[in-house]
C-alpha cells in the first residue's frame, strides 16, 4: 500500500500532464472524419485505429479523457464545497437546524437524479455549443451530487462541536463563524479531501453513463462517456482491441483515484 | 465400366440438380422482440401482435410480398364497383377453421362489423374510415359478400390484407382460425407457441398440405445481441430487420445466412421547422421557408457516404417519400439529390447569402448556425448528423447537434415547436399513398414540417393537398399513379423533408430453414411461411 498509492498518484500526474498537451500529442483533430477509412485497425497514422466515422481513436481518447478528467474534479470541488457548507453548519449548528439538513440530505439522495438530468439536458436551449452543454452537464453533476458527501461532513462536524477545543474557544468568547472557520472547518480538511477525491471517479462513471445513453457530451466533442459507446458492437471490438483503450484508462484512472484517498478518511 | 461409371456421375449430379423434396414436420423459431399486446387480430396495433396475425390469420385478399400483386386467398375472386365504394367478395366453399367450425360469408360479414365497430376502435378498421357514415357487409348467399362504404374507398382491395376473418359461430372465438397456424401455447414473457393448421386449405403443387411445419416457437426476447447469439448456435433460425452492424457481425461468422435484400420502405429524412408560431428567431423561420435554402442544404450532404460510412453500404441515398422498393408507386423519373458542396453555395449567394472567411452569412449579416435534434440512444441518427455537421461545416455552415430522450423531442416536434431541424425516421409499413394522407395534407397534425394549416401556407402544399384528395377519390390505380407522382416531383422539387437514405432491409436465415425467399415487405424472410420447411425437421435443430 505505500507503494501504491505514490505510484496512483504519479500516474495520476502524468496523465493529467499528457493531456494538458493533447492538442500537441494528437496526431489528428478529434472531429475530422476520414471518410475513406472507418473502424481502421490500429495503424502508424492512426495509432489506436479509428471509430465508426473515421475519427483518429488516439486522437479522441486524449481530448475526451481531457474533457472527463478536467471536468470531473471541478464537479467534485463544486459538490464538496456545497457539501461543507451544508454539512458542516448543520453538523456544527445542530439541533432543528440539523434535522432538516438531514432530511433534505435524504431527500437529495432518494431523488432519481438521473431523470432529472434528462430533464434539465431536455429543457436547455438547443443553440448551446458542444462546451456549453458540457459545462453545464457537469454543473449539474456538481449541483446534485453534494448530498452523500454532506452526510460525511456533517457526521465529522457533529463530532467535533463537543471537542475540548471547540469548547475552550467558546469559553474564551469566540464567535460562532470565528469557530467554525477556525476551528471546525481546518479539522474536516481530511474529510473534505477525501470527499473531493471519492467523488471524481463517481462524476466521471456518471457522465459515462449519460454518454452511453446518448445524452452526454455533444457531438463532435469527445468524452469518456461517448467513447465507451463505442464498445456495444463487439464485433468491432474483436477486431480492433484499441476500442478497449478508454475502458482501460477509466479503470485505471478511477482505481488511481481510490488508491490515493487515504484509507482512514474513507466512511465506512 | 467407363460408361457405368458416367452414368452413375450424370444420376448423381441430376440427384443434386433437383430440387429436394420438401419435408414435413419440425419447429421453426424466432424471436418476437415486444409482447403481443393481443391475439385479436380486429385490434392489432403493435409489431408482435401483427406477426401472429400474418401467421394465424385467414385473409381474403393477399399482397404477394414478392411480387406486390393482390392474389386471391380466401376470396375466389372479387369485383370493385361504384369507383370504390363496392366491393364483392366470391368465397372459397368447403373452408373451415381450425376448430371445424365451417367457413362462409357471414364470417366475413361478421368481421366487417366488428371491424367497424365504433367501441372497439380497431386500428385496421380505420384505413376503411373514408367519410362518415356506417360500413355494411352484406352477405347475400353462403359464398357471397358485399362491402359498402359511404364514400369511395381508394385501393380498398389492398386493404383486406390486413383483415383476418373471425368466426361468427365458433365457441372459440378468436382463436379459430384460417391461417397456417393457430395459437396453441401462450406463456407471457417468456414464448408463444404456434401449432399448424389441421384444416388449413392449401396444398403444394404435389397435393400435399400446407403448411409443411409441425410448429412456429415464438421467444419473446428483447435483447438484440442474444437474439443474434442463439442465431449462431442454431437455436433460432430467423432474425427479421437486421441493423447494419449486426449484419456485419453476422456475416463474418455465417456469410451463408446473412441476406441483404436491397432498398426497404423505410426512410431517414430531416426537415425545417416551418411554423409560423415556432419560438425562433424571425430570420432563421426566413431560411427555413426558403425553397433555395432547403435545396442547398439538400446538396450539401453526402448521402453516398452516409450510406458506405453509417450503414456499411447497406443503404442506399433517398429519393423522396416513396421508395424504389414500392415496385408501383415509386417515381421511376426522380433521381437522389447529388452532393455538391460548390453548386450548393452558388444556391446561397443567389440568395444573398455571403460567406465571411468560414463562416456563411445571410442578407443581414446573421451567421448561418442551427440545431439539429434527434432522439438519443440511436447511434445510426447520432452518426448521420455527425456525418452533416461536417458536411454542412464545408459551405460556413455551423449545426449543433442535440440528442433527446424521445419523449422530450416529441413535445418539441409536435407541441411547442421548439426546434429548428430534427432528423428522424418513416417506417413503411403500407405500400399504397393513401397511407400517407395524414403525413401530406397541410392540414394534419402529422404534417411535420408546419401541422395543422387552417388553410395551406405556399402554393406547393394546396397543390399537394389537390393532388392527394384526387388520387384518393378515384379506383383508376394508373390515374392514381399519376397524380402521385406529381406528389414525389413537387416534394422532390421543394424538400419539405429532405431525404436522407433508404436502409436496406436485411435478414438471417439458418441454411436449414429451405424454400426461403426474403423481401423487403414485412414480415420480410416468412411471407411464405406455409411453404418453408426445416432440412433436418427434429424439434430445435437449427444450423
């Protein structure tokens, strides 16, 4: 284990590297179509082969594991700092304040967020571009993925509104926001990093689920989501084992992500 | 013994010339991809509950799958009169269902009723709703029958292929029967199990009885990739409407068995969205009316590759409404649009379209730039519109694509307008124009492009809404050809839906299943199901 998780999270690093310069690495732009050679083999051109409509795969996986990669944390940040701030006051504040943050926790985490997705994606304006909607599909993931990881926050914050300190810094007349700034909210630091950590792999499997059903990122732009489409006809897959490579990263790069939370701050 | 020995070579190869003799017995099987919704084949609506009808149903009149021509089934022969709104049917004698129970013209008569029968809303009794006023079926002797209808009724004839007669008389109601086959076994979820005919009337040509098959097992089996995995091991012998991808899959494993039959009734098209209310923007409604724009459009796109890159070449470009698989109806004088990116902004610019660097600019200096939406999850209409983005990218022009859930883009197709272009798909299923009535008339709901014209909006679409009342009201099927065609030329000229590809259609059949003849018209590969049978007829054995 304390080999591993340096080793996930080099590889980690490297992969958020290479594709920071996916667009000097790529040998072909990801929407171009070569018409002439689609489902090639891998090839020196095309080095993973290409998909259905004579898109570069090599060329795809980099911008899409870009768009999936970037995106997913930034979803999780967002997720996680709604989550502190709903998690920690209620846990913090306690009382009604925190059954209802609770409940609306609960609620949260009952609601079937995936029709609800479907609604928002069908509601937006249809004029959007490809970036737009992709910003706006993780927004979403972002907006509705707080609540899990607000019971995490809430449960640590509970546990340390009786700590000696929290109570040594009342008794010195502290003020209630002063507390939780500086008492509270630096001690959830490791719950809220793990959170953070626990909930990219979870945007990314989430997006490729809306990607396999179509409803992910809009064409042309690639994502891990809509490559993984590319993988129902195994008949094509057979023939050119490349198809496999966005799998494999997200396999890869969804365990590295795991490896590298620390064990002790993962809810049990 | 040279001699011995060539006669014996010349037997052999005569043996193998013949055609082998059909043999009896056996259970074919193939899947049903939906539930039956009913076994009443007055109120069939659905695809599963069409199949067993064609399987059990008695019919008088059949279209000839093969060669589109009416023949006589249970009816010996029959007389259109009052350009359609007669018809007179002369009855087989001495038929009877399968429970026994005799066969005669009050059945026909009773089904007539039923059919029309306003409670029951049959969807096959509709097509015969040609104006208000009661449908009477008269029978006037055991073998006679005549059907009135208040108004003409256009191909009326065709539509009887639709109409398996019921027993009026039976205790079994429904499930006494004049087809090949009757429903012997019904376990819901899991399989129907059809078993032949004792009293089914035709014979082979050696006298012998049709149907040659013991059994018809029907799986109910939703998920396409096992359907194709039982194909391979043999333990179904028919896939129907195979997608292009699958047939590729098919056919490096089984060449032999894969079947594709050319051209289907089936189409692809997108349109503009031309409605006046539409909650767009004023100059994008002004593009969408345009005849020149719609054209330009239309040759932007690069149906020939669409067909090779999309469907693997099992496609071929569209023409208009009508297919050339409908050998009578199609317009044999209209050609697919051809692709020219150059011709195409030469239409443009006649229309003071301008392109600035990449980027294609109408009169007033609007960017050419649209969505196009389809429904999600249909990979072929994801990579066609994917395929015209680029296209379109080549005259400066900029599409979004948007996939939607299906009920999201009808609500949007058909209720708030809120679309600028949308691809989606015709399935076929009638031959005749009169099943298109809805689709043409300005003033339907279905008349997608601008529904539910209180009075036609350009002069193109009254003369469409002309065209299709006159090949309606006469039974002459050459005038009516004409007036038709009229119809494909104007739609051909002015691209209200712009025609994308016809898909082929293809099919599986196992080598052991023999006599076997697919086309395009459904049920594609077992029209001719009395006269298929099984190579090595035991229970199951496929391949």
């Amino acid at each position: 284990m304390k080999v591993l998780r340096p080793t996930a999270a080099a590889f980690l690093v490297a992969v958020f590297i290479v594709l920071l310069f996916a667009g000097i690495l790529a040998p072909a732009p990801y929407a171009k179509q070569f018409r002439e050679s689609p489902n090639a083999l891998p090839s020196r051109i095309h080095l993973l082969g290409t998909d259905e409509l004579g898109r570069d795969l090599f060329s795809r996986l980099l911008y899409g594991s870009r768009v999936s990669l970037l995106l997913a944390p930034a979803a999780s940040l967002l997720a996680t700092l709604i989550a502190a701030l709903v998690g920690g006051i209620a846990g913090y504040v306690g009382g009604g304040l925190e059954r209802i943050a609770l409940a609306s926790m609960d609620l949260s985490m009952s609601m079937p967020w995936l029709f609800l997705l479907l609604t928002v994606r069908a509601v937006l304006p249809l004029n959007l571009a490809p970036v737009a909607s992709l910003l706006i599909t993780f927004a979403l993931l972002g907006f509705f993925g707080w609540a899990a990881a607000a019971r995490v926050i809430c449960a640590g914050a509970r546990s340390l509104r009786n700590s000696d300190f929290v109570l040594q810094a009342k008794a010195c007349g502290c003020s209630s926001l002063r507390i939780l700034l500086r008492q509270v909210l630096p001690n959830l630091g490791p719950v809220l990093y793990a959170q953070f950590l626990i909930s990219i792999p979870v945007f990314i499997l989430t997006e490729a689920n809306l990607g396999i059903l179509g409803l992910g990122v809009s064409e042309p732009l690639p994502s891990w989501g809509g490559l993984l489409r590319g993988l129902e006809n195994w008949g094509i897959v057979q023939a050119n084992p490349g198809r496999l490579a966005p799998l494999l990263l997200l396999f890869v790069v969804v365990s590295c992500f795991q490896l590298v939370v620390p064990q002790e701050d993962i809810p049990s | 013994m040279r001699g011995y020995r060539l006669a014996s070579l010349a037997a052999v190869v005569l043996l193998i010339a013949l055609p082998a003799k059909p043999q009896s017995g056996g259970e074919l099987r193939f899947v049903l991809r939906s539930e039956p919704k009913t076994f009443d084949p007055i109120l069939v609506d659905d695809e599963a509950s069409e199949t067993i009808r064609y399987l059990t149903g008695g019919v008088l009149i059949r279209v000839n799958r093969k060669t589109q021509a009416l023949e006589p089934e249970l009816a010996e022969s029959w007389k259109v009169s009052e350009g359609g709104k007669k018809i007179k049917f002369r009855i087989r004698e001495g038929l009877s269902f399968s429970d026994g129970t005799p066969f005669g013209a009050e059945d026909v008569a009773f089904t007539m009723q039923k059919l029309m029968d306003p409670d029951l809303h049959s969807p096959t009794g509709d097509s015969f709703r040609s104006s208000q006023g009661p449908v009477r079926a008269t029978a006037s002797s055991v073998r006679d029958v005549t059907v009135e209808f208040p108004a003409p009724v256009a191909g009326v004839e065709r539509l009887f292929d639709q109409v398996a007669i019921v027993s009026a008389h039976s205790p079994k109601k429904d499930s006494a029967v004049l087809g090949p086959f009757a429903v012997a076994e019904y376990k819901p979820g899991s399989y129907i199990l059809l078993k032949r005919n004792p009293n089914y009337w035709k014979k082979d040509v050696q006298g012998r009885k049709l149907p040659y098959l013991d059994s018809i097992r029907l799986d109910i089996q939703q998920n396409r990739d096992l359907e194709l995995l039982r194909f391979k091991r043999g333990e179904i012998q028919l896939i129907n409407n195979l997608d292009a991808a699958y047939f590729e899959s098919l056919a490096k494993a089984a060449p032999a068995a894969v079947h594709d039959i050319g051209p289907s009734l089936d189409s692809e098209q997108i349109w503009f969205n031309q409605v006046p209310t539409a909650p767009i923007p004023d100059y994008k409604k002004k593009w969408f009316r345009s005849t020149a724009f719609r054209t330009a459009i239309s040759e932007a796109i690069n149906r020939d590759d669409l067909c090779r890159v999309v469907f693997s070449g099992h496609a071929r470009p569209a023409v208009g409404p009508v297919s050339p698989a409908n050998l009578f109806w199609f317009n044999k004088s209209l050609e697919p649009h051809p692709h020219d990116s150059q011709s195409a902004l030469r239409r443009l610019q006649q229309e003071q379209f301008r392109l600035d660097g990449q980027v294609l600019k109408d009169a007033d200096g609007h960017p050419v730039e649209f969505s196009v939406v389809t429904n999600a999850g249909n990979k072929y209409r994801e990579q066609m519109v994917t395929m015209i983005q680029q296209d379109l990218e080549q005259i400066g022009i900029k599409l979004n694509i948007v996939t939607l859930d299906f009920p999201s883009l009808i609500e949007r197709v058909s209720r708030t307008f809120d679309y600028e272009l949308c691809l989606l798909g015709l399935i076929n299923v009638d031959l005749d124009p009169n099943a298109q009535m809805s689709v043409w008339l300005s003033s339907s709901s279905n008349h997608q492009w601008n529904p539910e014209q209180k009075s036609p909006a350009t002069w193109w679409e009254a003369e469409i809404d002309g065209l299709m009342h006159a090949q309606a009201s006469t039974n002459d099927q050459n005038q009516r050809k004409r007036y038709f065609d009229q119809v494909q030329k104007i739609v051909w000229d002015q691209q209200p839906f712009i025609y994308l590809v016809n898909k082929n259609a293809l099919a599986a059949i196992s080598p052991a299943l023999a006599n076997t003849a697919p086309v395009v018209l459904r049920p594609q590969t077992f029209w001719n199901v009395e006269t298929l049978y099984l190579s090595n007829p035991r229970p199951g054995a496929g391949q």
